[in-house]
C-alpha cells in the first residue's frame, strides 16, 4: 500500500489515504478523516510510484 498525504478540499485540513498502487489508474470515492465530506480521489501510478494525484470535492 502507498500513503499520500494532501489538504481536503472541503476543510483544507491535511489527511492522508492509503492506495493501492498495482493499479495504474483508478478514481474512488473516500470520506474525509476530519470533516466526513466525500472527495473523489483520482491517483494515477507507473512502476509503483505516484505519478499524478488528485482530490476533488463532490458537488451535492
């Protein structure tokens, strides 16, 4: 597993996910430790190594 630390967009508080990275690709939905609103996270792997990231908030 890969932890990667970033801010939440919703309460701008530092959180960290574990993801798995023998996926390349892959775009999940993970509620925030802090603040309990969903983001939308989109890691993007190549040979295991974090290569591109991103947390959006999901509009309601």
């Amino acid at each position: 597993m890969y932890e990667h630390f970033f801010q939440c967009p919703y309460c701008w508080e530092e959180i960290s996910m574990l993801m798995d990275p023998s996926i390349r690709k892959q775009t999940y939905v993970e509620d925030c430790e802090v603040c309990c609103n969903p983001i939308e996270v989109t890691p993007e792997f190549e040979h295991n190594e974090l290569i591109g990231f991103q947390a959006t908030d999901i509009e309601q």
